[in-house]
C-alpha cells in the first residue's frame, strides 16, 4: 500500500506528463495531444478580458443592444481563438532531431523535423534562450534550427523543450513540453596550442603543405580555381584564362596519432592534444590514424573519418 | 501616452503589415465616429493619422515626446472648449478617439500594438452609443476585421498573404463566434436600472414638446428619422384620419401654445361610435406624452389619461416603447361641455387686435351660426392667398395678425394658431392639437411608418350638439398635406426628398430598420423576461438566466472541444494495413520495437511464427512492394493486401 503522495504523483506523472515535475524523457516521435497541451490567457488576454467587462458594463448600463451585441461577439471570439490556439498545437509530431558537429563551449546546431496533417502558423520552439518559430504548410515536414550551448565533451541529453503558440489573437498561450530521450555527442575541445604529433617529426620538410615546385602544365580555367593561380601573362596571349597546374603535392606521411605517445598527462589534456592534432590533419587533409584505449581506428581520411575519430575521443570516459 | 523609460529588453519592433492593418482600424473608427465629433477634430485626427503613417514609411521609430505631449494637451484643450467638460458620452468619446489617434505616434513594440488594438475595439463601441440602427451596427462589427487582422499579423511566422486578404482572415473566426455571441446576448441579464446616472441623452433632440409657436417645428418638420411605427388590428385608416395626437393646447399667451398638464381629473366625456384597435411602438423621445390615434379611449398600462385625453406615460420614453390601444375614429367627445370652462375662450389682452376684429365681425355676419363661422375661416385660408411653405417669413409682435394680413405664408403651425384665435375671438371654443398626421404605409410590413416629419398641429372646435370637431385648416390652403403626406406637401423644400424611387426605397427599407428595433434594440428587461414565456415560464428571472447562460455556453464549448479534438486520421490505408497486421501480431508477443523497420519486423515475426512462415513472407514481400516500388500504390493490390491483412490469423506459439 502506497502513500497518497505517492499515488498522486503517480497518477499525475500519468495523466499529466508534460506539467509535472517529473518528466520522464520519451522516445521520438512525440505526438502532441490533448493531455500534454496546456493553455492559459497571456497578460494581453486578461487586459482584453478586463476591457470586455468594461464594454459589457458600459453597454448594460447605456441599455445599448447594439453595443451589447458588438461586446458578446468580441467576446466569444476571442473564447473561440483559445480553441484555435489549442488545435494550432494539437496533433503536432516531433519525429527527430538531428545534431550538427560542436566542440564543447561552442553551440551544436539542432534540427528538429516537425510534421502534422494540417497547415499551422506561428508556431514557436524554445530551447533554453533560444526560440525559433515556424509554420507548417500542409503535409510537408517543418525544419527548424535552434542552437544549444555545450559545455563538456561527450554525450549531452537534450533538455526539455517546450512548443507553444500563441495564434491566432495573441490571448491564448498554449504549450507542451517535450523531453526527447536523444542525446547529443559533443566533440571535445581542441588545445590552443601544442607541439606537433612527434611521429611526424622526423619528416619534418614534408610538414609544410607544398605543391610541387615544378609548373606541370597550364590548363582552362574552371570556377573555383584560386585567383593567385590564374596565370595572368599567358592568359592575356589567349581567349580564355590559364590557370598554372602544379604538381600534386607529394604524398604526405600519415599521422599516427597514439594515446600512449601522451604520457604525463591527464586524460583531458591528451584529448585536447588529440583533437587539434585531428583538426590539423583534417585541415591539411592528411591521412591518420587514432589509437585510444579500447578503441582503434585504422588509417583513413576525409570528414567521415574525422567525425568517427572525433566521437570517440568525445566517447572517452 | 508619457515617454517610458527605456527598456533593458530590447523592445521587437512592429512589422510593417500590422502597423498598417491598426492604422487601418483607427481610420476606420475614425469614420464610423466622424458623425458626432466636431468637424475640425475628425479632419485634424484624420491628418494626424494619416501623417503618422507617412513618417512610419520613411523611417520606424516611437515620434519624440516633444511633439506628442503638446498634442496631447492642445486634445485635452479642444475638448474642453468646445464641449465645456472632459466626462459624459460625447466629449468622453472625443477625447477616446483623440487619445488612440495619438497611440499611434508611439506605437512600435508589439506591446503597444495590443494596447492599440484594445482600444480600437473599445472606440468601435462609442459609435454605437450615438447611432443603434442595424446598418450602422453591422459596418461597426466590420471595424473588428481589420483590429483582429492586426493581432493576426503580429503573429510570427505565418503564411504571406495580401492586405485584402489578412483583413478578411479573422471573418471566420467571427462567423464561428456569431452562435455564442447570440446566445450571449440573449441571456446575458439586462439592468432594469442603471448602475451609475442615466446618460442625459434629450440634448438638443428635436421632438414634439408641449409648447408651440409659429414656426417652432421647423426642424422637425426636415427630420427624416421615425417617431413611431403604428399596426393595426384590421385595415388602417384612410390617409385622412390618420391623426394622432399628442397635445391638446388651451393657453395661448400671444407667442405660442402650451399644454398644462393636470393630473388626477377625470378624462372628458366620449362617446364612441366606432373604434379601432392598434400598436404603437414609439422611439425615443425622452418626454412623458404617448401619441395616440385621434382620441383614445382607454390609457395603456404605465401610463395614464388627462383630462382632454392626452396620454401621459409615467416615465420619460427613453427606449422605444411599445403599447396597444384602442381609438374612437367616429365619436363625439365631450358633447355637454360645461359652460365654465372658459379656457377654451381666452385670448391674451393686447394681442393681435385686427384678428380679434375679424373673428368679431365673422360672430356679427352669421349670428349664432357657429359652423359658418368655421367655413368662413377655412375660406379665408383657402381663397385668401395663403401659400404653404416651410421657410415662411418671421413674425412680428401680433404674430397672428402679421401672418393673417401681411406675409400669409406659412405651415401647420401658422395655420392652426390663426385658426383657433379667429374662432376664440368669434367666442367658438377651439384649442390647438399637435401631433403626427399622416405616415408612410408599408404593405410588406402592415404597418404605418410615422416620421417625425410628419408632425403636425391642427385645430379643434366645439359645437353644440357635436362636441369637439377636427379641423385642419392646413388641409384648406395644401390638401396634399393630409392626403398625400408631409413630404410631398414640402416639395423640393426637404433636403432629404429626393424623388420618388429612392423615398419609396426608404420607406420600404424601414421594415430593416422596425425589425431591428423590435428584436434588438428593443430587447430590454421586460421582454427578456418573458422570453421563455412560450416554454411556460411566465418569468424568467436573472438566476434561470443565468442558469440557461451557463448550459448553453458550455453546450457551445462542447461543440468548440468537439471541433478542435476532431482529429482526421492518417488517409494512408496501407499504413492503416500494416498497424492492423501489427497488432494481431502484438497478441502472440510480437511486438514491433521502436524504430525496427517493417522488413525486419515481419521477418522476426516469420520467425517466431514458424507455421505461418509462408504467409508471413508473402504478406512482407507484398507490403515492400508496395511500398517501394511505387510512387502511388495501385488500388487494387493495396485492396488486396488489406484483405489479405484482415484473413491472416496469427495462431498461438508453440512453447
């Protein structure tokens, strides 16, 4: 047998999910429905309220029908706009969120895909500060963007967001909280500055990016070649630009970054080395590798192998 | 309107479409107002407005409070001159209207807009103080579009749409409304007295009153608006005994005619030859006399009867007012008229001598012949040069004489005053009666439209043997006035006759404008009470109302709930086939897990199922194909599939 209270929180946690204080987070897709939207008069509302009772007073008073007339429809439209209010949420599904790449102190760009059978107008989403406000066209999803500030690597859960509207007349606000149980990975942040990765330093010449010395060839120019390469003086005996090819730049030693190469150090400030160190190499389009404790990643290049080699050292406990 | 400190928030700024729209709903308040205030403040707010607007389109920002606040105090100071106060209903609205005109200089946060919109609304309702007919209660009503368009458009993200059509966007809303909104005014309980001082609304109103002067009706007579709207119980009477009464005048002082009003005597004597039975629903007048048709035989209730039959209500008529009664047309009234009542003679001394001459050598020429007299009389008006004009020339000290021998032109007034001093001097006893004469008879409505120009004054005269007899010596000089009606008898000399047509239009119109009166203006306390009187409730008291408000709003919300719940389902019957297949199978345990694809679902199911493996499969195969390999599913197979869905029996897993 149970206390009251905790039958009562119970029964709340159950039929009030969004109000109470215990939130749990759900799964997505989040459908919003009629006991999770919550609805209250704004301060605009209650203003107007307070001027109809003036109307209906004044109208009464002056035994002035027309007046009395004009007050009742203002008055129930604006209690019909709370029903508006109400519907402009109901229905509406949250299906993901997407999660763009941060470092941790820097903001990670979210994107929430919204969906709903019907069009809707101002709509808003709030995240912390953050607000961000959409409408829906029909049966196309609604993207939206919002920012939310990191401030340690790893996995971060989302926190609550809340949905509300206030259309169409302003004197309604209707809302739900939502509490998704997705997480997002925030990659750590890189050091400032730092030695170079030591396997690469007895190659030390090739560390500078270079192209070849040798001008290989002139060919056409195409959008995107950068200016400085445009060869000017053979252009100019030409129809067209000449853009100077050089030779590829030789073939760059792959950076074999290890965790155990950072001996002395705490774990935070080898994760930090580690990923100015993939910075770089991402940067200079080197090829690398990563070696962490229990977790080895084989050479590679490109943004997807950054960004594995990035969560994991975000994953690092 | 003073200047608030800054904000630490930054204050969002208005867009440029709902600074339009509210600029739009003050415009229009404006216009809906523009009848009652002052000429030189509507054009000055107008201009204002209007460049306001213009300073917003070069550049946004709140206008400094150096230009705002003298505005605001050479408003106050207008309104102060010219009305002589700041309260009571119209310079209370003048200064409404000047203070939300100047809303706008400074209107640029979001705040302000709502404020702004509020007042609009509140601006809306003064017009309807000054004017409750139906036309202009429904161009107010459409004021509401383009405030509720305003709260609209401050709205984040929305649709784009064009001017016209943001301002017709709320009409829906305000359509949904309309059914609680009447229900609303039905029952919401009406006050059978007014909380704070009744507004004093008889300024300047013209009306009949219970003096008369040659030449006072004047502004009545160029009144279109309606006195009172008359039905009858069987078939009216012809145009010329359309004559009610209001005033019975005996005193006579030289300059006009006035009635004395004793109460607690008993009325003349009458007796009735025939009678006719009608309604009168008269329109405010805010004075005590109820008009009636020719001379009344009983008095409504509220009201009581004087001693020469005229009709005083208890209380001022404020609110239209409806009452039946029941006239004698064919009578004789007062046929033994006692020889005291001298007041049927007098004359003030010094007055008008040649008339008094003229009444005496009309006694001498025809002895005791008294209807003679009153044909002489009526001759003299018919063949004596006399014009009938609305614009007559003014009179002198011996009114009567100048008017009988000099100017000989004049209306109603002139006419029955010359008349009943002529007959007095002659020693006839005679007395002016002023009321309405005549009136527009609406077929589609059976009923008769009385203008308040219609007024009229006429005279009566006793003779022995018939009492006091009717006569209009108008009708000798203009018969048209009493055959045809005051406006026609006016001519051209009405600014409001134009023709036939568009009169006939108005006269027709008017059914609108009785019916609104019957059903809204006149629904006070009185009628609300005995609204349920067809369901058997004799009263209805404000606690049934109350209870009925109650009851029926929350029926109305019902239907609103009902509305906003309703939630149409997904129309993707292959979606709905597999949740089926999905739940048959969530019997036996299978259910499906939160982001497992149906491939992996079904083929997990096949599984588990080992018996139905086959049937399984087919159905997966089946549902991806349909899926996947169309961008539309054919009917048929997506049919098919459902059928197949609905014959699938999952059977029991063998442990």
């Amino acid at each position: 047998m149970r206390g009251l209270p905790q039958r009562l929180q119970g029964w709340a946690e159950q039929r009030l999910p969004a109000l109470t204080r215990y939130r749990r987070p759900e799964d997505l897709p989040i459908e919003l429905h009629r006991h999770r939207i919550y609805i209250v008069p704004t301060g605009f509302g209650l203003g107007f309220s307070a001027l109809l009772l003036v109307m209906l007073v004044g109208a009464l008073n002056y035994n002035n029908n027309s007046a009395l007339l004009l007050t009742c429809l203002l008055g129930a439209a604006s209690a019909a706009s709370m029903l508006v209010a109400f519907r402009s949420l109901d229905g509406l599904r949250l299906e993901q969120v997407r999660a763009g790449h941060a470092t941790a102190g820097g903001s990670i760009e979210l994107t929430f895909t919204l969906q709903s059978g019907r069009p809707r107008s101002a709509i808003r989403l709030d995240l912390g500060n953050a607000s961000a406000s959409f409408a829906l066209e029909g049966h196309d999803a609604a993207l939206v963007k919002l920012a939310l500030p990191t401030e340690v690597r790893g996995w971060q859960a989302l926190p609550r967001l809340r949905l509300w509207s206030s259309w169409p007349l302003g004197m309604f606000r209707a809302w739900s909280w939502l509490h998704p149980t997705q997480s997002v990975l925030v990659w750590p942040r890189p050091e400032m500055a730092g030695p170079a990765p030591s396997a690469a330093a007895d190659d030390a010449r090739h560390m500078r990016l270079h192209r070849g010395e040798e001008l290989a060839a002139l060919r056409a120019y195409q959008a995107g070649d950068p200016q400085r390469h445009v060869a000017w003086k053979a252009s100019a005996r030409h129809d067209n630009l000449l853009v100077k090819d050089f030779e590829q730049p030789q073939n760059q030693p792959q950076w074999q970054l290890d965790w155990r190469q950072l001996r002395g150090m705490d774990n935070e400030a080898r994760i930090a080395r580690l990923a100015r160190w993939l910075n770089e190499a991402q940067q200079h389009r080197r090829s690398f590798s990563l070696w962490l404790p229990g977790n080895e990643i084989g050479s590679g290049s490109g943004a997807l192998h950054y960004a594995r080699c990035m969560d994991a050292l975000a994953c690092l406990p | 309107m003073s200047q608030r400190p800054a904000r630490p928030v930054p204050v969002a700024a208005v867009g440029q479409r709902s600074f339009d729209l509210l600029g739009l709903g003050m415009a229009f308040v404006l216009a809906v107002n523009a009848a009652h205030l002052p000429w030189w403040l509507s054009l000055a707010l107008a201009f204002a407005l209007g460049w306001r607007w213009w300073q917003r389109r070069q550049r946004a920002g709140r206008v400094p409070g150096w230009i705002k606040l003298p505005l605001l105090a050479l408003l106050t100071l207008a309104v102060i001159v010219h009305y002589g106060n700041l309260f009571g209903r119209a310079p209370g609205t003048a200064l409404a209207i000047g203070l939300l005109i100047l809303k706008l200089l400074e209107t640029e946060s979001h705040r302000d807009v709502r404020v702004g919109v509020g007042f609009t609304c509140f601006t809306l309702m003064t017009a309807l103080l000054f004017d409750q007919g139906m036309v202009s209660t429904v161009v107010v009503a459409l004021g509401l579009l383009p405030a509720l368009a305003t709260l609209r458009a401050l709205e984040p993200a929305q649709a784009p749409a064009s001017v016209p059509r943001s301002l017709l966007s709320p009409l829906a809303l305000l359509v949904a409304a309309l059914p609680l909104a009447l229900l609303a005014f039905l029952l919401v309980p009406r006050l059978s007295s007014p909380l704070w001082g009744a507004p004093s609304r008889d300024q300047a109103r013209s009306g009949l009153s219970d003096r008369m002067s040659p030449g006072g009706f004047t502004e009545l007579l160029t009144d279109d608006h309606p006195a009172m709207r008359v039905s009858f119980d069987g078939a009216p009477p012809p145009p010329d005994q359309r004559y009610f009464r209001a005033y019975v005048m005996a005193r006579y002082d030289g300059v006009g005619w006035s009635y004395r009003d004793v109460a607690n005597l008993p009325p003349a004597a009458l007796d009735v030859a025939q009678a006719v039975k009608y309604r009168i629903t008269l329109l405010p007048t805010h004075r005590h006399v109820l008009p009636t048709l020719d001379v009344p035989i009983d008095a409504p209730a509220g009201a009581s009867m004087r001693r020469d039959r005229v009709v005083m209500a208890a209380r001022p008529v404020d609110d239209a007012l409806t009452y039946t009664l029941s006239s004698a047309t064919q009578y004789q009234l007062e046929p033994g008229l006692d020889e005291h009542q001298r007041r049927w003679l007098q004359l003030p001394a010094g007055f008008n001598p040649r008339t008094l001459a003229l009444g005496q050598s009309w006694r001498q020429r025809y002895g005791n012949d008294d209807a003679a007299i009153v044909r002489a009389a009526l001759a003299l008006f018919h063949d004596g040069g006399f014009r009938y004009t609305l614009a007559p020339a003014p009179l002198g000290r011996d009114a009567m004489d100048d008017f009988l021998f000099d100017t000989r032109e004049g209306f109603c007034e002139h006419y029955s005053s010359a008349f009943t001093v002529l007959m007095r001097a002659a020693g006839i006893r005679a007395r002016v009666v002023t009321g309405y004469q005549g009136g527009y008879w609406n077929k589609l409505g059976d009923y008769l439209l009385v203008r308040n120009s219609d007024a009229h004054a006429w005279s009566e005269v006793w003779l022995a043997g018939r009492g006091w007899v009717r006569v209009d010596p108008t009708a000798a000089v203009r018969p048209e006035r009493v055959s045809l009606g005051a406006a026609v008898a006016a001519g051209d000399q009405l600014d409001w006759y134009h023709g036939d047509w568009l009169q006939g239009f108005r006269n027709r119109w008017d059914i609108v404008n009785r019916w609104w009166d019957q059903a809204v203006t006149g629904f006070d306390a009185l009628r609300q009470r005995s609204l349920l009187t067809p369901f058997g409730i004799r009263d209805t008291d404000t606690t049934t109302l109350g209870v009925l408000l109650a009851i029926g709003t929350t029926l109305f919300i019902a239907i609103g709930l009902a509305w906003a719940l309703l939630r149409r389902q997904s129309r993707d019957p292959l979606r709905e086939a597999l949740r089926e297949l999905e739940r048959k199978l969530a019997h036996q345990r299978i259910a499906r897990r939160v982001g497992e694809g149906p491939q992996h679902y079904l083929s997990r199911a096949a599984r588990t199922l080992p018996s139905q493996r086959e049937e399984l499969m087919k159905l997966t195969k089946c549902y991806l194909d349909l899926r996947y390999a169309h961008d539309e599913p054919p009917t048929e197979s997506v049919h098919a599939f459902r059928r197949a869905v609905r014959d699938f029996r999952a059977k029991n897993v063998v442990q």
